[in-house]
C-alpha cells in the first residue's frame, strides 16, 4: 500500500538547516553538510553537472528508496530556495508545492508542479498520483503540519554525526505534540550516518498507547 513517507537529513542537535538560510542559502551555513552521505563528490557523466548520487552500500539503498517514490510533497520553503529542482525532482514525478501564496518564482514551465494550500488535500492529490508507489514527504514545515493532520504514514530521518548549533530544527516548540512512533528499521550507513525508520501511529493505535500511558 502507498504511503506518505518524509525524508529528512538531520543534524545530531535537531537542525535541518543551518543559520542564515535563504535565498541563494538554502541549506544555512554549514548545512551543506547534512547531505554529504547523498552524493559522491562527482558530478553526473549525462553532461548537466549535476552531483552524483552514491550507489551501493547503505546509503546508496536509501538513496535508491527515495528516488523510486511516485509523487514528492514539499513546502515552499523547501521548494523555491531550491531553484525549484528546474521542475524535476526526480524521474518526472509530479510534485506538490504546499502554500498559502501564489508562487515566489516562475513555474510556467513546470508542468509536473502543482502548488495548494492544504496538507490533506496535497497529500491525497500525491497519493494517487503516485499510485502503487510511495510518496516523498521533505521540508520541516509539511512534515510537521502533516503529522499534526494526521496525514504523514512514516517518517525517515538520516541522523548525520554532526552539531551545527544553530539553524532550523526539523520539530521545533510549536510541532505537533503526543503523536505516537514505532520504530521499524535502524540502519547503519556509511560515513557514520544512522537512518531510523519509524512509522506513525494513527486512530485507534494511538489512542491505546495513550490508555497505556495512563494506566
């Protein structure tokens, strides 16, 4: 069954980005680092110069998990500083841009983007977009509006040994509170990254674990 899944690189004191992100920044300063364990230092023989992903290993399977998603879901944030991903993420897969404003660049010529204002109704256009195939969640901002909506399934954090010290963190004091995970895969990757996988408890399964608490 499809599932809506985030993917997020994060430092080991909680942030997603460094200080000072923005436009032309997009990752803060020093965040560049948090993506290491995605690329090989090398760029692409297809002639775009784009960076290379790392194959094999780990990390390279958690790579290739991603990258075979069906739909991507992202906020504006994490969209627009981006450059917009040149209107491709990956593959050709639709993306959902989650805003309350009209877009801050040009999407004209991206037909595959599509921006909407509500987190259920972009994570249900995503799903069935993506059809049999997962949806890549990314951006602090929907990952957090989503599971307080009850729309995120799983979340998948790349725990990268490193303290930025400053910058976004990905659940900050206004995340949602009391939401329920079970911890499904612990992964040791390359270059010191850990990836845990967990899986968000919805409905009733939360609201035994609650009594449990209780009692």
């Amino acid at each position: 069954m499809s599932a809506t899944v985030s993917y997020m690189s994060m430092s080991l004191d909680g942030f997603i980005a460094g200080p000072d992100a923005g436009p032309g920044n997009g990752l803060g300063d020093g965040g560049e680092r948090l993506h290491e364990w995605v690329l090989t230092g090398a760029a692409n023989d297809d002639g775009t110069g784009t960076p290379a992903l790392v194959q094999g290993g780990v990390n390279g399977r958690i790579v290739d998990e991603f990258m075979s998603t069906g739909a991507v879901v992202a906020g504006r944030g994490t969209f627009e500083p981006a450059g917009g991903w040149g209107g491709d993420h990956h593959d050709g897969v639709p993306i959902f841009i989650l805003s309350r404003r009209d877009p801050g660049i040009d999407i004209t010529a991206w037909p595959l983007v599509t921006y909407l204002d509500d987190v259920g109704t972009a994570m249900a256009q995503a799903k069935e977009a993506a059809g049999d195939r997962n949806v890549l969640v990314h951006g602090a901002a929907v990952t957090q509006l989503a599971l307080a909506a009850g729309v995120l399934d799983e979340l998948e954090i790349h725990l990268v040994p490193v303290l930025l010290g400053g910058g976004r963190r990905l659940f900050g004091d206004q995340g949602p509170h009391d939401v329920e995970l079970d911890r499904t895969r612990v992964l040791h990757g390359e270059d010191g990254v850990t990836h845990l996988h967990f899986r968000v408890r919805h409905g009733v399964e939360a609201d035994q674990s609650s009594t449990r608490r209780v009692s």
